[in-house]
C-alpha cells in the first residue's frame, strides 16, 4: 500500500479541481492506497506570499510530501498556467521534494486551450523537483464537471473512463515504485 498526497492548487473553496480530486482519491483508497488530501488554499496565506520557509505549516506540508510515495497534483487552468497559490507552494517546499515519486499531474479549464498546461507549465516543473516518474496527466473540462445540490460529483461518462485509466496507471506505477522505495529506506 503507498501513501499518496493528493493536492488541490484551487484557490477556491467550492472548487471543481478540488471535489474531481477527492472524487478519484476514493479510487486510490479502493485500490489500497492511503490517500492524504491537501488543498493549498488551506495553507496560510502569510505563509505562502510571505515565502515563511519556518513557518509550522510550511514545515508540515514539506512533512507530507516526504512521508508520499506518489503525488497528485490537480489545478485549474489559469491564463494558460496553474495556480498561483499551487506555484507559492511549490516555491517554498526543497528543491528536490519530489525525488523517488510518482506525481499524477491534473488540471481543470473552461476551453481546450489551456490542455498543453500540463506538459509546457505544470510538468517541467514536477521533473526538476526531481519526481521519479510523472505518469501521463488529464485536462478535464469544467463542463465535464457537474457538482449538484448536495455537493455530490458527476463527471461525464467519457471523461469519468479517461480518468478512470489515468488514475489506474498512476496506482500501477506505485505498485511498481513503492516497494523499491520501501527497501532502499
């Protein structure tokens, strides 16, 4: 069983990003895995824009990434890029805070557009904080996302399959990746 920090760049409570991430952490724990979610925007703000390296709550997510066998990171798409406050965060953790995982990066938009954000923005920077393996990632349209009344997820049938085999292939390359990590420790 490996531990996965799934994190939400959304700086929005009521995030699509956020509940299309906690809905596929229920795939990771069915699978096996320990799921520890995180949304950045919980972090305190101080923290974050004041770049407080001793901050206790920087240090205590710095804390969960190194306790992760795998990270997923999910954002929306803004002006062709992620997050501001997923960049502030991942600015503050150590340069090679990813070294050894396996990182599923997502990401959220309104339009087609801003697909190439997770290969030309999101992706470059997971590799130099040194992950192991970034397996395939997934845009998802906001339209594809339906929250209802009582805050239950739907998510369009094609896109719930596409993502069903994104988050197969990451747990599979933490089935593979895990016990290495468990015998070097």
């Amino acid at each position: 069983m490996a531990t996965v920090l799934s994190v939400s760049g959304s700086p929005s409570a009521s995030s699509r990003t956020g509940r299309l991430l906690r809905h596929l952490d229920q795939r990771l724990i069915a699978q096996g895995h320990q799921v520890i979610p995180l949304d950045v925007r919980t972090v305190p703000a101080d923290a974050l824009l004041g770049a407080d390296f001793g901050h206790p709550a920087i240090a205590e997510v710095t804390e969960l990434f190194a306790r992760a066998d795998g990270v997923v990171v999910g954002t929306p798409v803004y002006k062709a890029s992620y997050s501001g406050v997923l960049k502030a965060l991942l600015d503050l953790l150590p340069q090679y805070a990813l070294t050894g995982k396996t990182v599923l990066p997502l990401a959220t938009g309104g339009s087609t557009a801003h697909v190439l954000a997770i290969d030309y923005a999101l992706r470059p920077v997971l590799n130099s904080m040194g992950a192991a393996h970034i397996v395939q990632g997934w845009f998802t349209l906001d339209k594809d996302i339906t929250v209802r009344e009582d805050g239950s997820l739907t998510v369009a049938p094609a896109t719930t399959e596409a993502l069903e085999q994104i988050v197969d292939q990451f747990s599979a390359a933490l089935e593979r990746t895990t016990p290495v990590l468990a015998a070097a420790g």
